[in-house]
C-alpha cells in the first residue's frame, strides 16, 4: 500500500534529518582535535566558552588546558581520559601528563605513561565523590545575565573563569570565579597575582 503524500513527506524529512545528525555529529571531535594539534588555542577556547563542545570528555580537556594551577590541570585531564573513549583525545592527554611529569622529574613515571597510557588510571583513581575546589569570586550576581557581563569582561585575560550557582542567606546567585585550585593556599597565591597585575580583588571560595 502506498503511503499518503503526507506521512510520506514526513518520513522523508525525519530521514534527512537524522543524515544530517550522523554526518555532523561526528565531525565535531575532528575540528576540535584539528585545532588542537595546529596549537590554535585561542579557537580551541572560544568554541568552549560559546558553549560549542559539547562533548563531556573534550569539555575537560579544554577546561583543564585554561587551568592555571598545574596539579589542578593535570587531575581534569585524567578524569577526561579515565571515561573517554576517543582515542585520539585520550592520545593527547597522554601526552600532556607525560610532559607534566617528565618537567617535574619524575622520570620513571613518565616512561610509564608514555609506554602505556592506561597507567594514568593507577595514579590517578576515581573517587567516590569530587573533592572540593578553591577558587577567588570576584562577582556574585541574581541575575546571569549580569554575572556573564563580567565573566565576558575578563575571559580573554583570565582563561580559567566560569560561573557557578551558590545560595547565600537562602537565596540562589551567580558567582563568576577564577581559577580552580585543591588548597586554600593556592588559591590565595592566586588571588595576590590578580590584585598584582590586574588590580582584581575577590575573595577566596570553596566549591
């Protein structure tokens, strides 16, 4: 039986767009790793903060390459690598963790990683909840609106800032913070530099 003019047109569409989806989709994980691997950074992070990745895995690789503090870095990078399954991501992440390693001095665990990339997974085992992160707020805000105004203002100067939900006094606010680091200490550091050069205060946060 033929099928009506109707039902049949939106057959066709539905098919098309489902092409389209498979055709696109794909190719998204290629750009990026294209503009990774042609060190266009500058790209790599604007597709990010336009929200145009969407990937969880590359999201924290991207995430991990704007962070300042090292260990921080290092730690986002191999929790991307742990539930990745895009070999060539997981390939660069090996890569970074190697180089962090090697520049540290420890040699062995380097040539470890980079004979075997699942190594990554001993040194750095999942956890059964996220630790908490430091980080320097240097804006709060009811509207989201507002707080993506000052996060707009600084995120070609500081790569490391994003914006978070907090509740104060039982109310819901926007918070737009910098850096992400496992120590208070560290996040203090941090803070002084942003005074220092860019006459930013804040004041330290837990997360």
């Amino acid at each position: 039986m033929a099928m009506s003019p109707m039902p049949q047109y939106r057959f066709v569409h539905s098919l098309i767009g489902v092409l389209l989806l498979l055709a696109i989709s794909p190719a998204q994980p290629q750009q990026w790793a294209t503009l990774y691997q042609e060190n266009q950074m500058a790209a790599l992070f604007s597709a990010y903060q336009n929200g145009e990745i969407v990937e969880p895995d590359w999201q924290l690789f991207v995430r991990a390459l704007q962070t300042v503090d090292g260990d921080s870095a290092i730690r986002l990078m191999a929790r991307a690598y742990t539930h990745s399954n895009d070999d060539r991501l997981r390939a660069f992440i090996q890569e970074r963790i190697y180089q962090y390693f090697y520049a540290g001095g420890y040699y062995q665990t380097a040539s470890k990683i980079r004979q075997n990339g699942d190594y990554i997974l001993k040194l750095f085992p999942l956890q059964s909840s996220t630790p908490k992160k430091y980080g320097i707020q240097i804006g709060a805000f009811r509207s989201r609106e507002n707080a993506l105004k000052l996060m707009q203002t600084w995120q070609n100067k500081l790569y490391d800032i994003q914006i978070i939900q907090i509740r104060r006094n039982g109310n819901r606010l926007y918070a737009v913070v910098v850096g992400e680091f496992p120590t208070r200490e560290a996040a203090l550091r941090y803070r002084d530099e942003l005074n220092q050069h860019w006459q930013l205060r804040g004041y330290i946060i837990q997360y």
